[in-house]
C-alpha cells in the first residue's frame, strides 16, 4: 500500500488548524518539505511539546514526505528559543537529509508565506499556495501522524495545550471528541469568574463561551481567560458596533498596514484602505476589499497595531467574504519585493503579550504523561477542510478503538473519523455523532 493510501486511511489532517487532508498534499511533487514548528500564538505550547517527546516520527514524517513528493530537502522549523524542542529534533535529524531552520520569536513567524520565504528565500505568488515555489509545508503534529500511519494508526488523539487563567498551564493528550470543560477541569480548573475560551489562541482563534465544545483533529488548544479580560471584551463586541467604531474614528494613521506581515512581504495587503471602506455610502467598496484579498487574518493589527484599538482584521475579514461571493480572482500586482524595513518591525512575542495584558500567564504548559479519560465522546462530522464526512454507524452500534465510523462521500475532498476507544453509539445528528464508553 502506498504512503498516500495509508495517510488517507489513517485520516490524518493538518493538525495545527488548516486542517486540509494530508494525503491530498503528498500527491504533489515537491522540492523541499518544511515542517512548521514556530507556534507563534501566544501562551501555546502544544508543538513544543510534540517536538520534544516525538521528535523521531517528525523527522520520520518529513522524510516519508520527502520520498512521497519527490523532495531533495526536508527543513523544520523551529524558533531558537524553544530549546527542549531544538536539541530533540537536531538530535533525531542526524545522519538524515533534514535539517533544523532556527526562527525568531516574533508574530506570525508561522504563517505559510512567512515562513516559505525564511527557509526557502522564495515568495509564494499572490494568492498561490506554497507548492507554487516547489514548497509543502505541514504541522510538525501532521508529520508525526503521517508517520504512525505508517503503523496502521489512525489519528484518534490530539495534542493540546490548556493555557491562561487555569491552576496549572499543561499540554495534554487527549481523544477527539473530548470537552474543553473536561480538559480544563484536567489542568486544575479555571482561576477565574465565568471563564471563556479561545479555542485556538488569542490572534487567530475562536472566542467563545460554551465550555461544552470538543477537540477536534485541527484543535490547538485553548487560552482560558475571564469574559471581563480586555482582550475578551474586544473579541465579543458584535460585529456592526466593531464596524461603526471603525468607521466613526479611524484616522487612516496606516499603523495597521506598516505592521501588516503580508505588507511587509511585499505584498497588497493594507488594512487602513480596507477601513476607508467603512465610510463608504455609494461606490467604491468593491476596489477596496481588494486591499484585504491577501490578508492572513493573523490579527495583529487589531490586537497590536492599532493606536486606537479599531478592528481592521475584522474589517478585511467582511471584506474577503465580500470577495468570496464574488469569486474574485487575483489580478493585481504579481511583482513582489519584500519590504526593506520587513525586519526592523517583527513584532516580538513578549511585546505582543504585553500589549494584551497576558504577560502574568506566559509560563511553561509541560506535557503531562498520559491520556486525559473521559466517558463521553462528541466527534463533529467535519474536522478537516473539505466536505462534513458521512456516518458509516448507526444509533446502538458497538465500535472498537481506531475504527472508522464517518467518511467522506466518494472523490470528496475530507478525511476518514476513527473511534478514539472502545464505546457505543449513543446518538447521529447532522453534524456529529456521539460516542459513550
């Protein structure tokens, strides 16, 4: 069987939140396969964690890629402070064709395209992927998960780390389909009054405050802190009141966009033309969403830039909906040059921090030994990108651990969902199953 069939098999997906289907990507030729370790998101962990205990199924991972794809290189990136993980992954490389690519502490050192261009000194085409430039880039979770299928082991488990306003930050292995309220009660329960989630992380995960959501394949973790913290207060202001704020007091200082990591790439990414757009009562709307087409959404000019605490990530996200309908394509400027000021204005993760009032949680979230138990299991139908999966069990069915039990329609893009343990099927909506040990 080929690696691409026993990838599929296994159901692996982009585990750091793209969550597109590996084994879509290992039928592309390559040049180079790079891992991404950064994890860039303040106050996460859950990478560094992988790297340390897993360090010779990433290496395994990107090598098995490398002989999938075509691939001369294989680079893992890591950021030079996380030493735990840089003295594991250096070690497993040895007497490979891997090396380790060290990376700076600043925000989004992770992002595809910034980090393509660290490795590779290449820039990914407007709007392109970075197989444009002979590049494939995977979680360095992915690749240990590429390499256990290797072993007929499906991904039934994730990685995740709890962290902010809980008794003891911790990275913890826990089933897909777990709450986050079981996970956090695993971490010594919440510091805080009336506790919310970002599931994901503060710049670029989802807020919310149902503690009864599940881990799912993409699942990072999540950063508990209480609903009155000011960064909660901004994430759940309702979008039209993040509008007419923006549009009453932007005052087109630019700040947003000369901060922007794509901006810097060189791309036409400007955030402060895209708050104009507010403003506007007849034509013009149209043009300036296009200044949001190539927006990461990586939040940092709202969280960080922004003098007035305005929301232009938000903004250039109703704009790339706009542009979604539409189908726009990208006709704009191809001829990229990086900014010559690109490297004077990283964003260090402890400014960034900082500014969010975070600091006093920046501490370590080890992964403990182990796997948290739970009794109940919720698995959403889709975890990955792509089509939700079909159920291949009914209501009363006994499954085993590691057997498939939701698929995608046949040529569909998504990825198979195995039973994390032994359980029954105790209820199929239509968007989930439920799973009762």
């Amino acid at each position: 069987m080929s690696l691409i069939d026993q990838v599929r098999l296994a159901g692996v997906v982009g585990a750091g939140g793209g969550g597109f289907p590996a084994h879509v990507k290992l039928g592309s030729k390559a040049d180079i396969i790079i891992a991404n370790g950064a994890e860039c998101e303040p106050l996460l962990h859950k990478d560094a964690a992988v790297m340390e205990h897993y360090a010779a199924d990433v290496v395994r991972g990107v090598e098995l890629s490398m002989v999938a794809t075509g691939a001369k290189e294989g680079v893992i990136g890591i950021k030079a402070k996380k030493k735990g993980a840089v003295e594991a992954i250096e070690a497993a490389c040895k007497g490979t064709n891997v090396r380790v690519q060290l990376l700076g502490d600043f925000y989004p050192a992770g992002d595809e395209y910034d980090l393509v261009y660290t490795v590779t000194g290449k820039l990914i085409p407007p709007g392109g992927l970075p197989i444009h430039v002979g590049a494939i880039v995977n979680n360095v979770e992915t690749l240990v998960n590429i390499a256990q299928s290797v072993s007929g082991k499906p991904v039934t488990h994730k990685t995740i780390t709890i962290a902010g306003a809980v008794a003891e930050p911790v990275s913890l292995t826990v089933p897909i389909g777990i709450s986050y309220r079981e996970c956090i009660a695993a971490a010594g329960g919440a510091t805080c009054d009336d506790p919310v989630l970002a599931i994901g992380g503060l710049m670029m995960g989802e807020t919310t405050d149902d503690l009864d959501r599940t881990v799912v394949k993409t699942s990072t973790g999540a950063i508990i802190l209480s609903r009155d913290h000011h960064v909660m207060q901004k994430k759940f202001k309702p979008a039209k009141l993040q509008a007419s704020i923006g549009k009453s007091a932007c005052d087109q200082c630019r700040y947003c966009t000369e901060f922007c990591p794509r901006f810097l790439l060189g791309y036409q990414v400007e955030p402060h033309q895209v708050m104009r757009t507010l403003a506007f009562t007849g034509t013009g709307a149209e043009r300036f969403n296009e200044w949001a087409a190539l927006c990461c959404s990586c939040g940092l000019c709202t969280l960080y830039a922004c003098p007035e605490e305005l929301y232009p990530k938000e903004a250039c996200d109703d704009s790339k909906a706009v542009l979604r309908k539409q189908n726009f394509k990208w006709t704009g400027k191809t001829d990229i040059k990086v900014h010559p000021m690109r490297d004077g204005r990283h964003v260090p993760i402890k400014s960034l921090m900082k500014k969010m009032h975070v600091e006093q949680y920046d501490s370590p979230a080890p992964l403990r030994p182990g796997i948290v138990e739970t009794n109940l299991l919720v698995l959403p139908l889709k975890q990955s990108a792509g089509a939700p999966t079909i159920p291949l069990v009914k209501v009363g069915d006994t499954v085993k651990a590691g057997q498939p039990i939701s698929e995608p329609a046949p040529n569909a893009l998504g990825a198979i969902i195995h039973a994390p343990f032994a359980a029954k099927v105790t209820a199929i909506a239509n968007d989930r199953i439920t799973l009762t040990k």
